[in-house]
C-alpha cells in the first residue's frame, strides 16, 4: 500500500477509496498465496472497466470522426482498444511494477504480460469510474488514451488486425487466412486462449488473449508485422 502515491501520481488520479485501487491491482493468481488475507481479485472491476471504456471510446470516435460510418467506427475502435495498445499504455504508466501477481506469475514475466496488464488497465478504469464517476474516468481516458486516437487518425489503414492481415495476405500470397484454436488454459470464469492464424497448413503466427476474438486479432497483429517485415 506504501507504492499507491506513486501509482496514484502515474494514473494522475488520487482514490478516495484506497482500496478500490488495491483490489483493481490484484490478480486472480495472488489470491492463491494469500488465502489468509481475503482478498479478492480485480476480474469484476476489469468487467466493469472494459464496458467503461468501451462507452468512451465510443463517444470519442462518434464526435471526431463525424462523417465516417459505423463499420470505419467499429474497426476505429478495435484498433483503439486492443489489448497490444492498452498493454503499452499500462507501459508508459509503469503499472507492470504495482500488480500483486503469484511468485509463479511473476517468475513467468507476469509483469510483462500483455493480457495481464490491458486487463488491470482496464481494472483500473473500473475502479476510477467507482471512485469518482464517468468525469473522472473520462479525464483519465482523455489524457492517456486520446494520444493513441490521434496516431489512428492519422493511419491510413483503419481496418481491424484481421481484415488488414487478410488484405495482405490475399495480395502477397493469393490465399485467405484461417484461424484455429491451439490451447485454452485458467479457470473457466478467466481463461487464457492462444490462436494461430494459418495459410493453408502453414502457421504464420500465434496469439493469446482473454476472448478467442483478443487472441485472433493478436495473432493477426503479428503476423501482419512478420509478413511487412519480409516484403
């Protein structure tokens, strides 16, 4: 509890209840050493956080892009809120370094993790929202998550990872991407998934996310990236 100032400082946000902060750092695998304790995980706080955000992103698409129609806004958003640009937000915010995570999850570079921190991220969200209103989570989405509106704003490609990938795909190698299911693994209230996206029997790349959707639009992210990278 010591480190929240400085976390609070980073999130330019101060709790009036600290532990709404505490709960939405702690994930599920700390519970697991800390039975004693009675904590409880942040997952209802990440529900809470990601339909927060979803909501935001929203009426922040709606109002700056007012002649683009709702498939442009839809993939706008995907791209917005993904777990790879929430990860690297919880980055520049250094929240990696305040996350109660198990031995085990930590030795496995937990802190690192990109579902782990998009997932406390949008905990964190959750948490803002309890504590202080939409206002305050507003306030905190403007300042930290409108300066990735404006690098989307300027990309010429606003298609979702899975149809930019199939574009590229089709073009370079004449052949239509598929996805298929390679490991599920966690509790059946918090899984982990890990796609791979394939051309023909050859797999391109993997991804793992939260949602069989998270885990295909990351897979596509990166082989996307492999596929630029050998033009």
């Amino acid at each position: 509890m010591n480190q929240l100032p400085h976390l609070e400082a980073n999130l330019g946000y101060q709790f009036k209840d600290k532990v709404l902060l505490q709960q939405a750092l702690t994930h599920r695998s700390h519970l697991n050493e800390n039975r004693s304790l009675n904590l409880v995980s942040n997952e209802r706080l990440e529900f809470l956080g990601d339909a927060v955000l979803e909501t935001w992103a929203s009426i922040r698409l709606y109002h700056q892009f007012p002649t683009s129609p709702e498939g442009d806004l839809t993939n706008l958003r995907s791209l917005l809120v993904r777990t790879e640009s929430l990860s690297q937000t919880a980055i520049k915010i250094d929240l990696g370094k305040f996350v109660l995570l198990s031995k085990g999850e930590e030795a496995h570079g937990g802190r690192l993790n990109q579902s782990i921190l998009a997932d406390t991220f949008e905990s964190i969200i959750g948490a803002i929202y309890l504590d202080g209103g939409f206002a305050n989570s507003d306030a905190f989405l403007d300042r930290l998550l409108l300066p990735s509106l404006e690098v989307i704003r300027n990309q010429k490609n606003i298609k979702d990872p899975k149809s930019y990938y199939q574009e590229i795909a089709q073009n370079k190698f004449n052949l239509t991407p598929h996805y298929l299911s390679l490991s599920e693994s966690g509790p059946d209230h918090a899984k982990t998934f890990v796609v791979g996206v394939y051309l023909g029997d050859k797999l391109i790349a993997q991804g793992s996310g939260n949602s069989k959707q998270k885990a295909e639009e990351s897979a596509a992210i990166l082989a996307t990236e492999l596929t630029l990278e050998t033009r």
